[in-house]
C-alpha cells in the first residue's frame, strides 16, 4: 500500500550483499562493516516518484527514562518498555509498573501524549506506534516519543518507519554486534518519502481502518473463546450430575 502510493519503482531489498568502497568513505562514515555500505542502501532515495527529507525535519524527539528494575512493581501506573511495544500498540506482554509516586515525579517529561509516536531505538529498534488514547504511564529509555509537527500525519510517518523503505535504513544505522542501539542523531536522519498531505491522510485512513478492524477481530475471538469455556464447563457439570 504504501509503496504503491509513494511510487516506488523497484525492490530494493534483494541487492548483492556487497559493495565496493573507497577508504574515504569508510573514515567518513566511521563505519567498517559490510551492512552499513550495501548498495541498496545508496538506491533508497531514488526508488521514490517523491523527494525524501530527514526525519528531523518533521518531528521534536524526547527520550525516555530508566528508574532500574527496583523500581518496578506489578501493578500501578505502565512502564512502556520496547518489549511492551508493537506496531499494533502496547501489549500485556511481561508488562511492569511503576508506583504513583514515581510517575508523578515523572510524568511532567516522560508520559506520552495522543497522537505521538512511540518508537523503539534499542534491542528491536524501528517498532514505530502511533499513541490513539491518553495513557497513565511513561517511556523506558530505549523507546522515545516522536512529537509531530504541522504538514505530516503522524500514521503515515509510523507507517514509513514500519515499511522495508523505514526498516532498511534502521538495518543500515542501528549499530551494536549484541543489543543493537539507535542513536537519536541516526533517527533523525531517517529519509521519509515527502507526499502531498492528501495522501498521506488517505494512507492513514486506510492504517486506522486496519487498526479497528484488527481490535475488532481480536474481540469477537475473545468471545468466542469465552463461548466455548462456557460449552465446556456446562458439559462438565451436565457429566457430572
């Protein structure tokens, strides 16, 4: 959908795994290994009908923060760390808490707002989520908010990130040979194809249908399930009497 709709013109992810460089551009980059410099890499800007600029032209970009495992509780107020994190939303999974105290002394620089993006930069880096509904909980320092700026929709530059034009560019600047980190100053320089805004609100249109849609077909399998362990135990108790 979305490649479609920034007219890119061919697959840039089946290229040669090598490159050949000069030592200049290694010194430039202050990068050695062999991911950094694959030639896919170098077609990103052309395979568009659009122009690209910087991801720090459109966003203000505010980290998150570590209160260490001390300070983790199984209940209160959320802890959102990248693995409570998918492009889908936040999820239950392994999920922390923080007590009030703390979240108040927090939340005037840590809690996320509507309409920002949430974004990975450590151990999975590049998960991007566009925030639907005010939540009570702050950011761990591997995720930060993306505040978005007039001219750009918020879904369509989550959406950018998420696509293989986003995640081939979090490949090539998310270093680390264990964990991998993302550097603040390597986000900024995500190149996101620059469509007039029309489109990009039909692009978004089109996410948040797929969004509701998914909610939806997730509650009606709740439902179901539910259905069935209601069948069974009425079964159980029918075997039983």
């Amino acid at each position: 959908m979305l490649l479609d709709e920034v007219g890119v013109k061919k697959d840039v992810s089946d290229y040669p795994a090598y490159s050949v460089v000069n030592f200049s551009e290694v010194k430039k980059a202050g990068r050695m290994d062999a991911e950094y410099f694959q030639n896919r890499f170098g077609e990103l800007i052309a395979v568009t009908d659009y122009p690209v600029k910087p991801l720090g032209e459109f966003v203000d970009i505010k980290k998150g923060f570590e209160p260490g495992s001390e300070a983790y509780e199984e209940s209160g107020k959320l802890f959102i760390r990248v693995s409570s994190l998918s492009k889908e939303g936040i999820t239950d999974k392994d999920q922390k808490y923080l007590n009030e105290k703390l979240f108040s002394e927090l939340k005037a620089n840590f809690q996320p707002k509507k309409g920002e993006i949430l974004l990975t930069k450590d151990a999975t880096p590049g998960i991007a989520y566009v925030l639907k509904e005010p939540i009570e909980g702050i950011i761990s320092g591997g995720v930060v908010r993306l505040k978005v700026k007039e001219g750009m929709d918020p879904e369509y530059l989550a959406l950018c990130i998420n696509s293989i034009f986003g995640q081939l560019q979090v490949d090539r600047y998310a270093g680390g040979s264990i964990i991998k980190h993302w550097k603040l100053e390597q986000i900024k320089k995500i190149f996101i194809p620059i469509v007039p805004l029309k489109i990009q609100q039909k692009i978004a249109e089109m996410v948040r249908e797929s969004h509701t849609a998914r909610a939806k077909a997730k509650q009606l399998l709740e439902i179901a399930k539910r259905g069935v362990e209601m069948a069974i135990e009425k079964d159980k108790k029918e075997a039983e009497q």
